[in-house]
C-alpha cells in the first residue's frame, strides 16, 4: 500500500520532466534532463535555439539563436528550405550570388524562385502544442494560396512536427500533394540548421571535428553543379579548419541514414541524422558550410540539389495525393562519459 502511494506522490513530478510554452510568439519545449528547444512560427517555423546542459552548465548551440536582428553577415538559426534547395537558373539566365534572376520553367511558363525556396518566409500556423510524460511536441503547418502560386503552381501542404525525448530532438517534414493537382508534384527540402562554434567557451573553433560516411562530392563550377562526381570521404574526424571557408562541400553516396557529428575538443559531440520516405537518385543530403574562425558552421542536412528545379536532379516527386515524409534527429553526447568515450554505431 505505501509503494502505491509513493508511485502516486510521483506521478506529478514525472509529468514535470517536459514542459511545452508559448512565450512571446515564441514555442519552448524543455526536457528537465538535459535540452530545451525554441521555434520561430513567425519565421518559417525555424528552430531558433537549442540549449544543452554540459558538465553543469546550460550551452547555446545555434548561431544567433532567436536573435532577428537586421544583420550584414549570415543570420544563422535554422531556416527550412523548401521547395528548392539553393539556387536554380534555367537556360538563358545567367548564375548570381546573389540569387537575382533564380526561377525554373514548367508547361511554358517561368516561375520565379527564391533562393531556398519560399516556405522560410512565411508565418507558420501552430497546429498544437503538447507535453505529457515521455515528450514535449509542437506541430505547425503551411499551405499553398494565391501568393504561393506565384512560384509555385501546385496545391499543397506541409507540416512540420517537433519532439523532445530523451535529451534528444527530432524534426519530421511531412508533404502532402493535393489531390486535385493535375500532374506530379516535384520539389527539394533541406534546413540550414548552423551551429555557432565552439561549443564550449574557450574551446578553439578551428580545432572541431567533423565525421560523416559520404563516399562522394558533387562538384560545382563556383555553386552550380557540373554534373561530376568524385571520391570524398570524410569517415574519420576532420578538423574544419582543414575544410573550404564559407564554400559549400555538397556530399551524397550515402548508405542508409545520412549523419554528420561535430565535436567541441572540450568533449561535446552534436550529431544530425536524416532520413526520408523515398529519396531521388541523383542527391545531396549534406551541404555542409560556413566559417569556423569566424564561429559558425552548417551540417545542412538536404534532400536536393543545387539547381535541381532546372537539372531534374535531386527532386522529389509526389503524384496528386501523395505523402512524402523527411526525418531529422539532433542529439549530443559527452564523450568524457565513461560509457560515452567513441561515438556509438550510426
């Protein structure tokens, strides 16, 4: 009789483990254990901060975090692209960097695409926001209308569904094409999700590692791909001051789930690992960038392809109806923990 009542006296605190808010238009997931999460709905639905306790202390991974200041330099966070990763310019249409000029072509007509695509720049509806005993969640959508059709001539609707367990974050896209769309339904995904480096003050930026199984590199002429491949591996860690500054490294030839893992020399490991429902043929799944001396660096994790919209090459295809499903996961691990001392099987 006194166990039941102990297991009852604890219920409440058990529940207390997650907690999911709504502060300021902001949503704030917490797992009391380890990690709390933020995401923008006003900005794309992005996940503008992800805090982790290491060795005592409470650690800002994100690049700017929840900061929308006007900045001159990147503005980090972790913006979703879709439906188009990068830029893309049909024939005729001479590449810029700055995107000018960026639009595809389907039955006749241009379509004007921005780079990354369109969905980053709108206002995300909050579908709910829920914490029991074993999670936090938060669930947004967007959906097509007159003004997206402006890019973009299809019916649609994506949702965006965030869950904290178990000091762990995953992130799942879900597209559905509408049934009253007359052809197939074709686009990229990816998230530009940057870390701010290091992790750990004091820690020099220069000096983390990078670990992923890619077998390939995509090659560009400046950021449109060629069409060649070549060898590039990086299944051994690599510091990233070895690694181009502010140039992007698009890697594919992944077997199974994709994963990249940074590590902080001060022991803080944080790995991303995506996988998706069906995957096109010709496709980057990590388009990794930034500046490590300047203290940013992205995994970016994608489904895609520079100029994919023009090529063909990394798109996703949905018939009218159709569902298609992307899985993230984010999670850390200390590697001064005795059970944590090498990174476990991906």
């Amino acid at each position: 009789m006194r166990a039941a009542l102990i297991f009852l006296l604890a219920l409440p605190l058990a529940a207390q483990r997650y907690t999911a808010i709504e502060p300021r238009g902001f949503i704030e997931l917490g797992d009391n254990d380890g990690m709390r999460v933020t995401i923008s709905p006003a900005h794309g639905a992005e996940l503008c901060g992800v805090e982790v306790r290491f060795r005592g202390r409470w650690r800002q991974l994100i690049h700017r975090a929840c900061d929308y200041t006007p900045t001159s330099g990147w503005a980090g966070r972790a913006p979703w692209l879709w439906p188009a990763t990068a830029r893309n310019f049909p024939a005729g249409v001479p590449p810029t960097e700055d995107a000018a000029g960026s639009s595809y072509d389907y039955r006749g007509k241009r379509y004007p695409m921005p780079i990354h695509g369109f969905a980053r720049d709108h206002a995300w509806k909050v579908e709910s926001v829920h914490a029991g005993p074993a999670s936090a969640r938060a669930v947004l959508s967007l959906a097509d209308t007159p003004g997206t059709r402006r890019f973009y001539p299809f019916g649609w609707r994506v949702e965006i569904e965030y869950t904290l367990a178990q000091r762990e974050l995953s992130m799942e896209m879900r597209v559905r094409a509408s049934g009253r769309n007359s052809d197939a339904m074709f686009f990229s995904a990816g998230n530009h999700i940057t870390f701010q480096l290091p992790f750990v003050e004091g820690s020099n930026p220069a000096a983390v590692t990078l670990q992923s199984p890619s077998t390939i590199e995509y090659v560009k002429n400046g950021f449109m791909p060629t069409g060649a491949k070549r060898r590039y591996s990086l299944d051994r860690p690599v510091e990233l001051s070895t690694l181009p500054r502010a140039q992007a490294v698009t890697l594919g030839g992944y077997r199974g789930d994709a994963w990249m893992t940074l590590t902080d020399p001060a022991g803080l490991a944080v790995t991303m690992t995506h996988h998706a429902s069906s995957l096109p043929e010709e496709v980057c799944l990590f388009n990794m960038w930034g500046d490590a001396a300047a203290g940013y660096f992205s995994p970016e994790p994608w489904v895609g392809l520079q100029n994919s919209l023009v090529s063909g090459n990394g798109l996703v295809t949905l018939e009218p109806g159709g569902e298609w499903i992307w899985r993230l996961r984010l999670s850390t691990l200390d590697l001064e923990t005795p059970a944590h001392r090498a990174l476990p099987a991906q």
